[in-house]
C-alpha cells in the first residue's frame, strides 16, 4: 500500500504514514462490529442451550440488540465516585480497551495480510497481552472500593498464573515451528501426514492446544474462571463503580481479547489460515475466511462452556493452574524439544 500511494506523488514518509493508519482502521473498524455481533451470537448460543429465544425484538431477529446497547451505555451519565482517584479511575478502562486492540497488529489474516508482520510477533503479543492487568487493577485500586479492589487483586493472580502456563505452550509451538514470526508458525503446519494442516492434528502438540484453551479462558476470566465478577460474593466485579462509555470500554475490551484468544488458538494450533486439509481446491477459498471460521468455532465453544460449566471455587482455580497445568505445559516443553533433538538434529551429535 506504501508504494501505491509512493505513485501517486506522495513522499515514503507521507505514503508510509497514511497506509499504516488505513491499515489500522482496516482492523479496528471491523473488529469493533465483530464485537458487537460476537456479543449477540453470545447471547444466541446461551438462549438456544438454555431453551430460551436470547435477542430477538430489536432489529430482524435481535440482531441491533448489541447496538441498541451500546446506545443505551452511550447515553447514560458517567458517574465518579466522590471518594475515587478521578485520574485513574478514568485512565483504567482506557489502557484495557487500548490494549485490546494493539495485539492485534501482528495477527495474520492470510499470507501478506498483517500490519506488521515483525520477527518477533508471538513476544509482542505477549507482552501487550500482559499489560491488561494494569486497567484492571487500577480500576479496582482507585475505585476505592473494597469489592472491586478484591475482584482486582482475584484478577491479577489469575492473569499472572495461567499467562505462565501460556508462555510455555508457546515455547513448544516455537520450538516446533522454528519462529516467533505469526505468519512462519501458520506456514509451518502445512500438511501433517500429508493430508491435514495444523499444530493440533500433531498427536505431540494437541495436548498443548487443550492447555493453550483452557488457559485462555482463565486468562480473559471467562467461565468456568469467571471468579473476577462472581456476582454472589463481588456484586460485579472490578467495573462495579463504572458506568456509561468507561462501563463499555471493559465490555468492548473483555470480548475483544476472546476474539483475540479465539485468533490465537486458531493460528498457533489449527493452522490459521490455511484450510484443515491440505487439499488443492481449498486453497482457492480466501485464508481469511478460513480463519474467521475457525474463530467464530472457538468462540462457540468458548460460549458452550459458559452455559454449561459451573464455576470453579478459587482454590480450585490456583489449583488448576499452579499444581497441573503448569508441570504439564513444562513436561511438553521437555517433551518436545527432547523429540527435536533426536528427530530433526541427528540425535546426540
């Protein structure tokens, strides 16, 4: 796109400037409706297991619930409580819906098709990912509020423990693909026994795709982890004291790091944007659809999980994470290196 604009007379700089920012509305705008509609089919895939109807009055079939919503939170007044810190207060929601949104400039949609398709796109998604914790925290800390600063500090040893047990899923799909390059990993998994594409259809590597799942959940505080807003001991969690648009950047920014986990699941595991099977005629429909099926999949187990797991006590979340996942997403790291050690390098030479 830089050197199309670069033809129409622009400088490198100007050409470089405006494609990026046209690159970041191509991602943010969508992404931003993706969130809005994957909040309706939410609701939808709970009702329909629940044998109710969900959204279905505002708009043909429900589907403006979502916007009428947001209508509805944009409206409403913006409330501060007197004995909160003003400053931060306002600040938290920003940095969590921020974040969100910048992990997703290294996400491959298809072969070229990325932001910023850098060397070290897995580090970078970890290390934005693990700033979330800050809105989070700040939001409870400067609530001063006891109930949203317990669901704050619940938070913060949720995201801290299982983002541990995520680092060392990554290290086998790594070790196994060679990169951290996003666009590398998905190339990668191109035609497992010859016939299927994908990390998980590796019988070494679908166990980390399970650890990788249930991780994720933990770390966006979906169900059966959803103790950060468990309304029978915490009211509504951290964004309890939020109202109006600060309410909405949490809602914006806690399903657009689903989608993002959803994304990753996808590209890490299940081959991105490749087709499942590495067969000629598939090839011929567009990567990104087939990772926007794979991520819509994802989110609808994500959702599946929701309506019909109960929650997990605590201790039974810390336990989860620190005494089993863990020392099995470690021993898969031994695992897989010791079998690229033998496999790929010749053994002991």
């Amino acid at each position: 796109m830089t050197a199309f604009f670069q033809n129409l007379g622009m400088s490198y700089d100007g050409a470089w400037l405006l494609s990026t920012v046209i690159g970041i509305l191509l991602i943010a705008l969508p992404l931003m409706l993706a969130v809005a509609m994957i909040i309706y089919a939410d609701r939808k895939i709970w009702a329909a297991m629940a044998l109710r109807r969900g959204p279905n009055v505002v708009g043909p079939f429900g589907l403006l619930q979502s916007f009428a919503d947001g209508a509805k939170v944009f409206l409403q007044e913006t409330i501060i409580p007197s004995a909160a810190n003003r400053t931060l207060f306002l600040i938290a929601p920003i940095i969590t819906f921020t974040v969100a949104l910048i992990s997703w400039a290294v996400i491959p949609f298809q072969v070229g098709v990325v932001l910023a398709d850098i060397n070290v796109g897995l580090l970078y998604i970890l290390a934005v990912s693990s700033l979330g914790v800050y809105g989070v925290v700040l939001a409870g800390w400067s609530s001063n509020s006891k109930y949203p600063f317990y669901s704050a500090i619940r938070a913060s040893a949720q995201m801290i423990s299982y983002e541990v047990s995520i680092g060392f899923t990554l290290i086998s799909v790594v070790l196994w693909a060679g990169s951290f390059n996003l666009t590398e990993i998905v190339e990668s998994q191109k035609g497992y026994y010859g016939l299927l594409n994908g990390h998980g259809f590796n019988p070494l590597l679908f166990p980390v795709a399970v650890i990788f799942f249930i991780s994720a959940l933990a770390e966006t505080a979906r169900t059966p982890f959803d103790l950060t807003e468990a309304e029978s001991e915490l009211v509504a969690g951290y964004q309890t004291e939020y109202s109006s648009m600060a309410f909405a950047l949490y809602w914006l920014g806690e399903y657009a790091n689903v989608i993002l986990m959803c994304a990753l699941n996808a590209i890490l595991f299940w081959g991105g944007f490749l087709p499942p099977i590495d067969w000629a005629p598939l090839y011929y429909v567009p990567g990104i659809l087939w990772l926007f099926a794979k991520i819509f999949f994802f989110f609808f187990v994500f959702s599946w999980v929701k309506a019909t797991v109960p929650r997990y006590r605590y201790d039974q979340l810390m336990r989860l994470g620190w005494k089993i996942l863990l020392p099995l997403s470690l021993f898969f790291v031994f695992l897989v290196s010791g079998f690229l050690m033998l496999t790929r390098y010749g053994g002991a030479q």
